[in-house]
C-alpha cells in the first residue's frame, strides 16, 4: 500500500469544494459520467488507431446504488488507469490549479467553476465522506489499483482485484446529502443531465439516454418524421413546430443544433429559456442568453458546442469571442431560413405569420443586421381583404393616397378589428389602406421602426377622425348655426370616470357617426405599453384617457334634439350618443356603464321623441 499526501499546501481546499463549487450541487453526478464518457471515447479512439489491443466488449456507464451501504458508483469500461497515472491525474494534475483557484475564488460567489480547474473529479466529495477509486488500465500486463481519500490531504493507493477494464468511482454519501440515495432523485438527475450522451448509461438494469439524437447527425440523413419525432422527444406535450433549422459548422467554430420555430398563437404562449445547451451532448444549461439572440430564446431546440465549457459562467459568454461569433452565426442563418421560405413559398410563410410574426418583429426591434434582412420579410395583413403587404408593397399600393405633409408615408393600422371595426370602414371609404397591428410587441414594435424605416409615420385607425387620418382637410361646412353650434358643445360636457373629454363640433358628411370618440396617438401608444413596461410605463398607465369627440353638426339627428323644447330628455339623449362613442372605444366601464344601459331602456320606452337614430 502507498501513502501519501496530496501535493497541495493549502489544507483547507476540501471544505472550500464541499462549501463552494458549486450552487447546485447534483452536477457533481455530472461531473463524474462526463469522466467517465471521456474515458471510453478515449478507448475508441485508441482502438481505431490500434494502440488499444483486443475486443473492446460492450462499451457502457453503470450507475449503482445502494441503499444500506449508502454508496453511488459510477462504473465505465474506458481506458482505466495504472497506479502511476491515478498518482499523476488525480494526485498531481487534478490540484495542479488549486493554488490558483482559492487565491481567485475563495472569498468570492462564483459558481460552477471546477472546469476551468481540472478539479471535475473532486466534486464528488461535495456529497461523500470517503471516495474510492477501482481502476484497471486498458495497457496489456497492468493490475489494477484501488485509491481511497476521505476528504483530507491523505490518500491510500494499493493493488487490488478488478476483473474488468475501466474505472469505478465509489462515493460513500454522507448524512447531509442522503438526498443522493433516493433513486428517483439519481434518476431525474441523470435524465437531465445525460439523456443525450454518447456511451449509454445504465440505471437500474434501464438506459436512460439516446447515443444518437438527431443534432450529432447529417441533415441528408433525416427526414421531417426525425426532425418532429426529435422534438417530441424534447417537448412531448407541444404541437409540432412550423419549421426548423439544423446547425452544422466546423469552422471557424464547432456548433450543431438544432432550432424549432414552435406554434405560437396567444401571447401568453410565449415561454423563454426552452433551447437547451450542450457540451458534446453534456448538458449544460437552459438559460442560453449571450450565446442565442435575444429575439431568438422564443425559439426551442439544442445548440451543442464543445467550445463553450461545461462549467460556464456569465463573464465567460459575455467575453469570449466564439460565443459572439455563434450568436451572429446563429442570427443569419434564421434570417436567411425564414427569407428563404418567403421567397419559395410565400403562401405557406403567410400562413405561418401568426406565429413567426412575433419572431421577427422582436428580432427587428433588437437587432439591426437582422432588421435589414428582415425588411423583405416583414409583412403586414389588410384588416379588411386579409391581403398581405411588405413595406415596399405598401407603399405601392397607397401611393399617393397616405402621404401627410411632411412627405412621411402614414401607415393605418388597427390594434383590435372588432372593436374598431367602423373606424376601418371609414378608412376603407376613402381609399385608406388599414393594417393589423395586434400582437403583444406591436405598440413597441411602431415606436421603433419610426426610428429605423425611413420616412414612416404609424396612426392608429381611431387616432382622430377619418377626415384629419392623414392631414387635417378642410372641414366641410356645417349646418348648425352658431347657437346650435354652442349649445351641443354645451350638452357633450360631460363628466366621465378616468377620462379628460374634449368636445368639437364639425360639418362631416351625412352619412359620417353622430358622435366620433377619438384618443391622440402619443398618449394612447404610450397607455398601451404601459402594461408591458417599467416603471415609465406605470407613470402613463396611471394618467387619465385623454378624449376627443367629434360631433357631426350635419347629421340629421340633432335637428330632432335640438328642437325638442325638453332640456332633461336632450341631456339624456346627447349623453347615449356620447356613450355610445366611447363604448366604441372600449372606454365606457362601471357605473357609466351601467347608467348607459338603464338610460338606453328608459328612451326606448319613452315619448316618441326619445327615438333617436344613429
């Protein structure tokens, strides 16, 4: 038997790893089996150039439990390790960094940095009392060799019997960590972290990983049954994605992957943190930002690089340049998937932008290289003939009709069909060309490419009257004489809980609403993000509706009330056609509401004068 200590000065490196490493401390089992795959591709690769003699057998990891004895072993049929190489690896090498390692990180909350130490095999005594090694090297004519630490500097290391290449890693748990003894905790730990591996493992006489998922293959030998099969494998309870890309590069970095453009029809869809990233297929971590797009964490999938490391921090992908280079590689290659379809199928793309939309109105708003790209692709629906326009397109197909005075082309849109559904008519009569604008990133998404798309202004369909939409005409003449004029001024003061009401009167056609209800663009935008924003968004949401209405001196109707001789039935009628306006709105709620409904029951059972037509 050989004793020793450990060639480390600093005594207290044990406890700093039990305390420290790690936050989360099952990736120790991680650690461990990732050991353990290198160990057997290592073999592999050793046999293919004949330096590994004889048959390999059955290449597999086994992960043990036992209960009573309250050990975990994980056992691999690799390379192994003579006496002299478990004294060089795990003796000399795996502390060489240990010195290094307490001057950086001792008094800091780093976690998740043993990698970047070559100190992956000691996570194991963050759980264990005592770690045994039993290992038998691949070398013709080595025996095999036990090694044994309980946590402190001293170690044993002595012959013994193993009748199997390969290396058992015991870990004796201690009582803290008891929580490792219970199968099913192993098993969802390996489920996470191993489920993709390349060398099966075994747990309870049961493999738990698939060795060849679909990203470590060619896309030509996969067909769109893998791909969906794949991502049920990955989502199980989700519909099938609209469309994927498969990742494949080798140069100037390695990445692989795969990436799903998932079905996204509500805006409480939206789930972030769904891409998984891997390390030669060891999972590493579900919070992939830095390393994808932001616009881009909507998508779902798994990107795999094994120049990211294992044990990776937010510095460390902030600052390294191959994780740049895999965030712009990962941006055009979207870009061009989705410019690809567009242009080979617009049909299909159209029908897809129920979903894609949100994709690439958060892509343009965050990113402008992807904007640029996007620009061909972007596409806005018709509220009315459900036509899709590009921007190009749109202004083709509104040239010279919505130009105000500036020059700026003036893109109608609606936030709500239904609701604003006269408004758009309106429009439509005068040749105005309305878009849908409906979506949870829309009221950020016009503030935006205001800034970015030349020469653009965005209005609301029911930003003012349909005569002022573009530019303010000049009014046509009214009918009311100025008295009247004055007096229905008089009765649209009204009071309305949480609205600032202006009123102005105006000569539009006959055929125009008694009463229009309209809310200025800037603070009807600015009240719409409020429910997606901060704390500027709270200071808007907080400000009272400002509206505008617009009473029609030429429609018929006030002939009728002006003239009825009954101040008390003229107030109630020109309150419900103010209420009706702003019921158009969405803007008449509670008691006012209520008062609308109870009032609307007493004129229709009134005087024959209380009949109004609007």
């Amino acid at each position: 038997m050989q004793k020793g200590q450990i060639r480390v000065q600093t005594e207290n490196i044990f406890p700093i790893i039990k305390k420290f490493l790690y936050s989360d401390h099952d990736i120790f089992l991680r650690e461990l089996i990732a050991n353990a795959i290198d160990a057997t591709q290592k073999l592999k690769t050793y046999a293919s150039s004949g330096e590994a003699k004889g048959e390999l057998g059955e290449l597999r990891i086994d992960v043990k439990l036992d209960v009573e004895a309250k050990t975990l072993t994980i056992a691999d049929r690799g390379i192994g390790m003579t006496a002299e190489e478990v004294d060089k690896y795990i003796n000399q090498v795996a502390f060489s960094s240990a010195e290094e390692f307490l001057e950086k990180y001792k008094g800091q909350n780093e976690a998740n940095i043993i990698g970047h130490f070559g100190l992956g095999f000691y996570s194991g005594f963050m759980v264990s009392d005592q770690v045994e090694i039993f290992t038998l090297s691949y070398k013709e004519g080595s025996k095999a060799v036990r090694w044994e630490c309980d946590g402190s500097p001293e170690y044993f290391l002595e012959e013994t019997e193993k009748a199997e290449r390969g290396t058992n890693i015991v870990l004796h748990i201690n009582k803290d960590s008891e929580e490792f003894l219970d199968a099913v905790r192993i098993r969802s730990i390996l489920e996470k972290f191993c489920r993709f591996l390349p060398v099966p493992i075994f747990f309870e006489d049961q493999q738990i990983n698939n060795t060849s998922p679909a990203w470590v293959k060619k896309p030509a030998e996969l067909t769109t049954e893998d791909y969906q099969n794949f991502y049920k494998e990955l989502y199980p309870y989700n519909e099938l994605p609209l469309f994927w890309i498969h990742l494949n590069v080798d140069y100037p970095f390695n990445l692989t992957g795969i990436l799903y453009f998932p079905k996204i029809k509500q805006s409480y869809e939206i789930q972030k943190d769904k891409i998984q990233l891997y390390s030669n297929q060891v999972f590493v971590t579900d919070e992939v930002k830095d390393i994808v797009p932001e616009f881009l964490m909507l998508l779902q999938g798994v990107i795999d690089s094994p120049d990211i490391p294992l044990n990776v921090s937010r510095s460390y992908l902030q600052g390294d340049p191959n994780v740049r280079k895999i965030n712009s590689h990962i941006t055009k290659k979207v870009a061009d998937k989705l410019d690809e379809i567009f242009t080979n199928d617009r049909t299909a793309f159209q029908e897809k932008w129920e979903s894609l939309g949100l994709f690439v109105k958060y892509g343009m708003m965050t990113d402008d290289k992807f904007r640029e790209k996007a620009d061909k692709f972007h596409i806005m629906q018709d509220a009315l003939t459900q036509d899709y326009y590009t921007l190009s397109e749109y202004r083709t197909a509104t040239e010279g009709q919505q130009k105000n005075k500036e020059g700026k082309l003036v893109i109608l849109y609606t936030t709500d069909p239904v609701q604003q559904d006269s408004y758009i008519w309106a429009a439509d009569k005068r040749g105005y060309k309305v878009v849908k604008l409906e979506t949870i990133v829309d009221a950020s998404f016009i503030n935006q490419m205001e800034t970015k798309w030349e020469n653009i202004h965005f209005t609301r369909v029911d930003a003012d009257i349909t005569d002022n939409l573009i530019d303010a005409q000049e009014a046509a003449e009214s009918v009311l004489s100025t008295t009247d004029t004055e007096r229905l001024k008089e009765l649209f003061n009204i009071p309305v809980t949480g609205l600032h009401v202006s009123v102005e009167v105006k000569g539009l056609s006959v055929d125009a609403p008694p009463v229009v209800a309209t809310r200025p663009e800037f603070m009807r935008r600015m009240k719409d993000m409020a429910s997606i924003s901060g704390p500027m968004g709270s200071f808007y949401a907080n400000m009272p509706d400002e509206v505008t209405l617009t009473v029609n001196g030429n429609h018929p109707v006030y002939d009728g009330i002006l003239h009825s001789g009954n101040e008390q039935l003229q107030k109630k009628q020109v309150r419900n056609l103010a209420d009706l306006a702003l019921l158009s709105q969405g803007l008449l709620k509670g008691a006012d509401l209520t008062a609308f409904i109870s009032r609307s029951v007493e004129l229709m059972g009134g005087e024959e004068k209380a009949v109004v037509t609007a």
